[in-house]
C-alpha cells in the first residue's frame, strides 16, 4: 500500500475514518473490559470481605490484628451492647467477664497506641449502629495529645466514614487477602489451644504473649533514665489537652444521653509516675490537674461513672504485675471489671474524693523507690525542724544488703547545707559541711571523710544521667543525726542538726 500522502484525499478521509472507529472500539472494549474486571473485583471483596466490613463473615471468620482496619467491621455488623474502647491498657479485657460483671454482650473495640481522636472514630461507627447500651473506656492522659493519626501508615479513614464511594480503596486493596491468607494458615497449623485464641475473646488481647515481672519493668526504668530525659520539652499546653477531651470523649457521652459510660484511669506502675515526675514535669503535673478537670466537665452527666485505679498500692508497687512501666497483665484488667461491675466505692471518683485521689497520687509518687531487684517501697525524708513536711527528693534508689537511700548528689548536698565541687574528669565530689570533708568517687563504695577511709553501703554509681549517693551515709558524714525507722511498711528517715 503506498504512503498515505500519495492516496488520493477521499481516501485519505476514509481511512481516517476507518482508524478512528477502530480507536473508539479499542477504547470501549478497554473500558468495558476494565469496568467488568473492577466490577468483579468489587463483587469478589463484597463476598469474600476478609474484614468483614460490609456483612458478618460467612465462613469461620479470621480477625487482623490491624485494629484501625478491623474494628469498623466489627462495630458495623457485629451483635452487642457494650463496648470497650481505649488503647493497648484495655487490650486484656475478657469480653466474657465483662459481660459477667456489666450485664452486657461485649466487644472488644481496643487500639493499641490510640489518640481519644481515633478512638472516638470508632465509637461513633459502633454508637451510628444503635445498639450500644454501655462503654467502658479507658482514658490515658497521652491519648489526648494531638493525634498523627498516620505515624503508623495511612489512617483509613474512609472505613469510618458512611460513603460507599470512597470505599475504592478497600476493594482494591490486596492487603487484607494477605492477611487473610495469613490468617488460614495460622489456624491450619496451629495447635487447637492457640486456634480457641484466635476468635473474639481473645482478640487483641497480649496478656499470653509478653513476659511479666520485675526484671522486664527494671529495664525499661533504666532505659526511660535516659531516653526521657528530654521528653518534657515536646508537651502541649494543658488548654490544648483539655480541648481534645472536650472534641473526641466529652462531645460522645452529652449526645448519646441513653448510653452508659464507665470512664476508668488505668493503673501504671508508680514507677512510672515517678519517671514523670522527675524527668516530665509539665507532663506529671498536667495529667494531674486533668483528673479534677476532666471530673468537673462530667459530673453534670448522668450517664457517667469515673473510676480511678492509679493509686492501688497493692498493684502499682508490684513490679511482678508489669511488663513494663506501664502495662499490667490481664489479672488486673480483671480486678478493674470486678471493681466498676460492683461500682466499688474505693475507685469511684466523687466530688467528696476527687480532690484526695490526686493527693494520694502525689504522695505515692514522692515516696516511691526502688532497688535493683525492682522491689519496691515507701520512703519519707524530713527534717527535724520541720517535721509536717516530706522532704522533696527525685530517683530515689535502695542499695546495699540494707537497701539504704541513695538519692542524687546535687539534692542530697543541697539538702543537707553542704558545699560541693565536682571533678568531671576522675568523677569524684567533695562535700563540705562546717569542720567536715567528704572525697567520694563514681565506682568506689570507699569515701575519705576528714582524712580517713570510710566505707558507703553500697558503690556509688551513676543512674540515667544523675550521680546517686547514699543520703544518710552523707548526712552522718557531714555532722547531721539521722533516726531511721519503718511505719506501716514506710520507712521514715529523719535528720536533724546537731
């Protein structure tokens, strides 16, 4: 055929023509064909719903782990009426004991690391369904910081929303048949125990897959020594937290007046508090003034309980319940149930109580110290001359055969009057104090004292970042008395001037 320049120009025309149609056919047929293909990929997801966001699953169902992506289709087509919600602290709650004590059929709608912002996501999708009669939900301070909803990948916030059209993004998306697939194969090999684990009163829940105890709570403590040390520079203003309670916790329970809500504070280690409160001041004293705030802003509601769980001795002082500073095992989420379901006034926040759970907290958290085995206990320091005040001292640590009070060397020289240099190169301090010298070092349980050799309880060492030294060693040393006696599991260490 000879180039088309040299045809004739009806001809031209006409193959023109010619081509355009078979364009046009060429582009309807990929359209109908993309159109047919997507149309069954939507179908497919539709049947199959591996998240079971459109319709309960109509095979033995298997549940991701990925919360945000999960809990839609769970709030949207599941049958109940109370809810659990909150973040990781409330992942060990046994929806069977939760109905036990609440009267209720519970789901568990949990998100691990969860801003109040994403957790009142998903009550909303839950409470839009109409059948929810109760909500325990447990309120960490952190959750109401501003939330980056995607520091952990893309949040999907269109399985929150109620458009269909934005729903793209699920049906072509592989993700959930990978876990899926996953997920049969885990139940095909597993042993029959761990599959009685794979269904819905055990879902999210850890309590069976972590280590507990003291040793594993230790060393987190050793590492938040350092690691935050800088963390009270990042926090926001009290008004901003206090605005977030207001938008995602607040705003849920005064437009759902037929719903009951049990608002609980779980109980960290007291370990933890004092982390805060010697490295995170602003951190520490905000979540304070929250609990008596957040109690003003609901006590107008009457759909409302508060139950505040943080000043438990019993559980906070022992380390064999954590596997962290912060997370206790599933034992304790089943003392909190029994409590709220029983309304137990020990916990219950009331206005004639607000006030002394806030006290207390503060009290525990002065007090606590801890040894290198991670026992735990009270220890108050006063002075003679003031014997209605606690002496305020940070990291305060038990060491030697005799866990004596080791507290950090700036605090216990300016505590005790003394003058104080320090060599950084050979790490040794001198402490001065009227006709007295005390020549100690980093390392050596050795000090010179007026000239002679002395031995400490135990070595001095540095934890975290601070020199810590043996308080009353120190204050005999630099001339002061000290009586040393234990109250009621507290021990009480008094100096007096001689």
């Amino acid at each position: 055929m000879p180039p088309e320049f040299l045809l004739p120009k009806r001809t031209r025309h006409r193959h023109k023509r010619i081509t355009a149609r078979a364009s046009k056919r060429m582009l309807a047929g990929f359209t109908a064909g993309s159109v047919f293909f997507a149309g069954v990929a939507i179908l497919f997801m539709y049947v199959v719903d591996p998240l079971q966001f459109y319709h309960k699953a109509w095979y033995n169902p298997i549940y991701s782990n990925e919360q945000r992506y999960q809990n839609p289709g769970l709030a949207k087509n599941y049958t109940y009426d109370t809810v659990v919600l909150g973040s990781s602290m409330t992942e060990n709650f046994l929806p069977s004991l939760v109905n036990e004590q609440l009267g209720g059929n519970t789901i568990k709608l949990s998100i691990r690391g969860s801003y109040a912002e994403e957790q009142n996501d998903i009550a909303q999708v839950a409470l839009r369904t109409g059948q929810v009669k109760q909500v325990l939900w447990g309120i960490d301070y952190f959750a109401l910081k501003p939330a980056d909803l995607d520091a952990e990948g893309p949040y999907p916030h269109y399985l929150y929303d109620e458009s269909f059209w934005n729903d793209y993004k699920y049906w072509f998306n592989v993700t959930p048949y990978q876990e899926l697939a996953k997920g049969l194969y885990k139940r095909a090999t597993t042993t029959e125990k761990l599959k009685k684990m794979m269904g819905l009163e055990y879902l999210y829940n850890w309590n069976y897959y972590v280590l507990y105890g003291k040793k594993y709570a230790m060393n987190t403590y050793k590492q938040a020594l350092t690691a935050e040390a800088g963390f009270g520079s990042n926090e926001e203003p009290l008004e901003v937290v206090q605005q977030n309670f207001t938008a995602y916790i607040e705003s849920v329970i005064k437009a759902h007046p037929e719903t009951e809500f049990y608002l609980y504070y779980p109980p960290y280690s007291i370990l933890r508090q004092a982390v805060w409160r010697d490295l995170n001041t602003q951190r520490y004293e905000q979540q304070l003034t929250m609990k008596k705030w957040m109690f003003d802003q609901l006590k107008a509601y009457p759909n409302v309980k508060i139950y505040d769980f943080q000043t438990e001795a019993e559980w906070t002082f022992n380390l064999d319940l954590y596997k962290d500073l912060s997370h206790h095992n599933g034992n304790v989420n089943t003392w909190i149930t029994r409590a709220i379901g029983a309304d137990d006034a020990k916990y219950r926040v009331t206005e004639s109580n607000v006030d002394q759970f806030v006290t207390t907290l503060r009290e525990q958290a002065q007090e606590a110290a801890v040894n290198a085995a991670g026992d735990l206990f009270r220890v108050q320091v006063q002075l003679a001359s003031a014997p209605d005040e606690l002496v305020n001292l940070s990291q305060k640590e038990m060491r030697g055969e005799n866990n004596d009070l080791f507290v950090p060397y700036k605090e216990a020289a300016d505590l005790l009057g003394a003058e104080s240099a320090w060599d950084a190169a050979t790490k040794t301090m001198t402490l001065s104090r009227g006709n007295h010298k005390l020549i100690a070092t980093v390392g050596s349980d050795q000090a010179a004292l007026d000239g002679t050799v002395v031995t400490l309880p135990a070595k001095i060492e540095i934890s975290g970042a601070r020199t810590i030294v043996p308080l009353a060693s120190f204050a005999e040393a630099l001339g002061w008395n000290v009586s040393t006696e234990t109250v009621d599991g507290t021990m009480k260490i008094v100096l007096g001037e001689k």
